[in-house]
C-alpha cells in the first residue's frame, strides 16, 4: 500500500470527544499479539493486532470504561479467517478476542476509568500468573507508573512452569496449578481475612512488587489517577523480558492489515510505527475484581 493511502487510511482514526486515548506499545524483540476484554462502560473495537517488535497502536476507550490488556505470545493465526491459536494469552482460538479473556498464565492490565470519586484505578495483575513483563505509563506525570518489569519465567518455581520444546514461556499461579481453595482465595477463604499470601504469591511479589500477587493484595497494588488522563501500556518495557520462542504464521497480519482492520471499526483504532507514541472490576464497584 502506497504511504498516502497508509496516511489517509491513519487520519480516519480520529480522537473521539471524551474519549480516553490508550497506547498499547510492544517494546520485546519478538512479536506480541494485544488482547483486551470489557467489564463495563462500553465496548472496544473488536479488531485483531500483531505488533512487531518497536511497533505500537492506539485506541479510544469510553471515559467509564472498565476491562483489561494482555499480551499473547507464539501465535498463528489464518491470515484468511483470523483463526488460530497461542502458546500464551490465547482468547477463543481468535484474532479478535471479542468476549474472551486470555487464557491463564498471563499478565494483565487492568483498568476502571472514570469510576469512584471521578477517578481512574489501574492495575498489574500476576493473580492469573505471568507471561510478559509490562509497565502501564499515566499520561499525566502526577500519576505514578506501575508494572512489573522483571523476567518473571526465568525465575518461576519448576511446578509452576509452562514450557514449550525446553523454554519457559509463563508461570502460573498457584491457583491455575492446584486448584485449591487456599490457593484461590474462595469456599472457606473468600475474604480478606482468611487469604493470605502464599509462598508462590510472594516469589511474584518479590520480582513484581507494584503487582497484585494474590486476590486481595490491593494496599500496594492498586493505583489512581484523576479521570481524563491518557495511558500507556509497554509490553518489555526498555526491552526487558524473556525471549519467548517464535512462531510465525506463513503471513503475518501486517501493519497495512491492521489499519485496515481498524478502519472498518469506525476508526477507534491505529497503529504507528514507533512503541514511542504513545477489569477485572476494581472494589471500589462493591466485590473484589480478582475473586474467582
């Protein structure tokens, strides 16, 4: 595609009134396919995105939107169809996630916009395990970043290891792995009071300390921002993170595909070429958003 039908094809992505502009950027050396899910306030372009390596996109989120990112990594998908699947984050074996949420190990983002006190609740979140490190970067400098930035696979105990031909390529939480209600924070241990930290929630807290660990780490784990302002989200951020094996599809969904695939969404969505450009339901709505 000639770079001024790429250009026109850029400029139908406008800035929506009250909108909320979210910059998914993929700092890894490999590629990372962007997954989201609503909760609430809305719903997002249901588009599909592989993002090279240095490359970003963007999205208009309603002001009282809730919901969460992921990154999926090793995909293959059917350039015809979008079908395919992933060896981490995989949603419904699609493209475009549309109502599924990535499947376990995966970290997340997770975001209430616009919510108690007309403010923003933003979060990482390891309680659904771990595949890429990721920092979310408020557009107003008053707000705190948040992420967890360590290699997490390269130090996840040997139980709770997803590896592919020898490689590491997430970490599961103790729930994904045994399956108990101590672990889950559910039946006789449902609340505050009866769910603790565990020795496997604290090897997460211990690389990822801005990260909720388990379901009821909110103290250090969730953060505000006055309602209005713009984010970031970096997949590897500086560069950092284990270099997940690749798995190339026989054609990549390229740069010309997802523009594309944004257009024919309204425009809510853009790629640019630069990382550089740029709910779970959070409590404060009445139940804990990491509860099973």
């Amino acid at each position: 595609m000639a770079a001024t039908a790429l250009l026109a094809l850029l400029s139908i992505a406008l800035h929506n009134a009250g909108a909320v502009t979210i910059a998914i950027n993929n700092s890894c050396p490999f590629p990372v396919w962007p997954g989201w899910i609503s909760g609430e306030g809305g719903e997002l372009p249901q588009l599909g995105a592989q993002l090279e390596s240095m490359q970003s996109m963007q999205l208009d989120v309603p002001r009282g939107w809730g919901g969460r990112f992921w990154g999926r990594t090793g995909c293959l998908f059917d350039t015809a169809t979008g079908r395919g699947t992933c060896q981490t984050g995989d949603c419904g074996n699609s493209l475009a996630c549309g109502a599924a949420g990535g499947i376990p190990p995966v970290t997340l983002t997770e975001f209430k916009l616009n919510g108690y006190d007309a403010r923003d609740f933003y979060d990482v979140s390891l309680v659904d395990g771990y595949n890429l490190p990721v920092r979310v970067t408020p557009s107003d400098a008053r707000c705190p970043a948040v992420g967890c930035h360590s290699d997490v696979n390269a130090n996840c105990p040997r139980e709770l290891q997803v590896a592919i031909h020898g490689r590491v390529v997430g970490c599961k939480s103790a729930c994904e792995a045994f399956q108990t209600d101590a672990f889950c924070c559910r039946g006789a241990h449902s609340q505050s009071q009866s769910c603790s930290p565990t020795q496997y929630s604290r090897i997460f807290k211990q690389h990822c300390p801005q990260a909720y660990s388990y379901a009821y780490d909110d103290l250090s784990s969730t953060f505000t921002c006055a309602s209005g302002a713009g984010y970031a989200i970096e997949f590897c951020p500086g560069g950092a993170g284990a270099q997940q094996q690749r798995r190339r599809p026989p054609r990549r969904h390229g740069l010309e595909d997802i523009v594309l695939n944004a257009a024919g969404h309204g425009g809510h969505g853009r790629v640019v070429n630069s990382s550089r450009d740029g709910a779970r339901y959070h409590r404060r709505q009445g139940h804990h958003h990491h509860q099973r």
